[in-house]
C-alpha cells in the first residue's frame, strides 16, 4: 500500500512540474526539490466552504514560482465540443 501510495504521489508531482511549472526555474526540478520548496512551506491557510486562502510569508523565496502555479491550475480547461 505505502509503494502504491508513494508511486501516486509522484506522478501528482511529476504533472505539476509538466504542466504548472513549465517556464519557471523549477521546470527540470526532481520531485524531492519540488516537495521541498513549494509543499514544505510555513503558510497560513483560512478555509470556509467556498473559498480557501493560503497567505505566504512576504519572505518566501520561492512566492513568484507558487504564484504562477496556482494561476496555471486555476485557469480552467477548455472543454471539447460534442458533435
């Protein structure tokens, strides 16, 4: 279970730098990196039913790279059209 677990994480991980982090400087980041810099961060996040806010520390050196991120995952995918 824990192989299978760990196996699915990082392909969570692996389409995170694929797809969000394309064009920043963690695009060719191993997955250990990209765990460390932007998942082990000290962040206070205020959630309600609708809305989840994550506030980063104005120190955070990696702020820039989270940023583009979270745009590039929230922007929603176009769907195709049904013939």
């Amino acid at each position: 279970m824990r192989v299978y677990l760990h196996a699915v994480a990082y392909v969570l991980v692996s389409g995170l730098r694929r797809e969000a982090l394309a064009g920043t400087r963690l695009e060719k980041a191993s997955c250990g990196r990209i765990r460390l810099t932007l998942l082990k961060i000290g962040a206070l996040v205020q959630a309600t039913v609708r809305h989840v806010w994550i506030h980063l520390s104005s120190a955070c050196p990696y702020q820039d790279v989270f940023r583009h991120a979270q745009a590039v995952l929230a922007t929603p995918v176009p769907q195709p059209v049904p013939r």
